[in-house]
C-alpha cells in the first residue's frame, strides 16, 4: 500500500498554474493561468507580451506611473498581458466557452481582469494569495455571485520591485 495522496482538483490545476509559469516573460511577476471545467483544463496563459512585440525579458520593462486616488504614485510594468487575459484571449481564438468554468491563478485577478472574468461567465477563481489592490475586485466578484478562494491569506509579494 502507498503512502502517495494524489491532489485535490485545486491542487492539480494549481500545480499546473504554476508550470504554466515558467514560460511568463516578465520577472516581476512570473505567473499563470489555468481555466478548467468538469475536471478538464480549458485553456491556459501566462504574462507575456502580445505576439511580436518585444518582452520585458529581452526588451526591459516600460513603466508607467499611477496616481492613486490618495495621491500616491506606484510604477507599473505595462508591456505585457496578464495571465488571465491571455487565457481568456486563448478560448476566444478558439472558440472554447468558459461559461461556468473554474480559474486558477497566483493573486486576485486586477479590476480589468475581474470585469473580463465577469463578462465571460466564469463562476469560480482559486488564486494562490492576495493582490495587494485586489479589494475592489473581490467587491465586484461578491457582487456578481463569483465564488472568490485563496490557498494562502497573505498578499503576494512580487519576485522584482
């Protein structure tokens, strides 16, 4: 008899998440993304510019500065799409509904993410942590019955600042 556990759905599509990782082209937040429905993974992503243009990898980042409705200014790295999006991208090229679908993530998804996972009638999100600015989201979430977990209660930290 083994002594092996085989993982939860979670903690498979989570394990998967994170290899889909790997091929994230942005090292201040190397992350992934998994959609899966009925036990079967949909379709994945990962942060990463859009075809053909350059990534942060080879290119460096392009920041951008946010002025915060307190007055605090953050920078942000905007030349790539978020996990999420590029998934969400992945089903529309082709032709995969994610209507009822589970997604899997590193950190609770951003506003833009939240409204597209919205749109696209996805019921469910398992994230690793927290997002540092991730309240708003989980409001609009709560508010549109979209069942909200986290593995960890912490807040993501970022691999590079």
């Amino acid at each position: 008899m083994s002594d092996y556990i085989r993982p939860s759905w979670d903690e498979y599509f989570m394990e998967v998440c994170e290899a889909i990782s790997k091929r994230a082209t942005c090292d201040r937040g190397r992350s992934g993304c998994v959609i899966a429905k009925d036990k079967q993974i949909l379709v994945t992503g990962y942060v990463g510019a859009p075809p053909g243009l350059p990534h942060c990898d080879e290119a460096g980042h392009q920041f951008k500065t946010m002025i915060h409705e307190d007055g605090h200014e953050s920078q942000h790295c905007v030349r790539t799409v978020h996990a999420e999006q590029n998934a969400i991208c992945q089903a529309a090229k082709r032709g995969v509904s994610l209507e009822g679908a589970t997604l899997y993530c590193r950190m609770t998804p951003c506003r833009t993410c939240c409204m597209l996972i919205i749109s696209c009638g996805i019921t469910r999100i398992v994230c690793e942590r927290k997002y540092h600015a991730g309240a708003e989201s989980e409001e609009m979430f709560k508010m549109a019955g979209i069942t909200l977990e986290y593995k960890f209660e912490e807040v993501q930290e970022y691999e590079k600042q």
